[in-house]
C-alpha cells in the first residue's frame, strides 16, 4: 500500500525545495507574488507553454529529466 504524502508534508516539502533553490528572500518574495495576485497555476503553464511546439517540449522535457532524474523518498 503507497503512502499518502499529507498536505503539510507536501507544503514543507516545497518550502524546502524553493528555500534550496531560491534562498529565504526569494523565497519570501515568491510565496507574495502567488498570494498577491491571485495565482492561477493552470493559466500560467498554458501561457508558458502556448508557443512551444511539441519537439521543443519533448527535447526540454527529456533533457529535465536526465537532469533531474525521479527519487522516491
């Protein structure tokens, strides 16, 4: 049976991720981006992502994830 991560360990879990990736100040900067402006996470991947074509996305992908291989934790 897999174990169901809880919301607060998955909250933790990305404070930590953007604190490592960002620094504190960043961090801080990032979390009143999101509350400011009402973040809508769906909208802003299809803006990110409408004028990739689908090569491109499938080469960026595949290289990510040579770089970023999968760690179950």
């Amino acid at each position: 049976m897999e174990h169901m991560t809880s919301d607060i360990e998955i909250m933790n879990r990305g404070i930590n991720c953007l604190l490592e990736k960002l620094g504190v100040i960043e961090t801080e900067r990032f979390i009143s981006v999101i509350n400011r402006e009402k973040f809508d996470y769906t909208k802003w991947q299809r803006q990110r992502f409408d004028n990739v074509d689908s090569e491109e996305f499938n080469e960026v992908a595949i290289n990510y994830s040579k770089e970023n291989p999968f760690q179950k934790k």
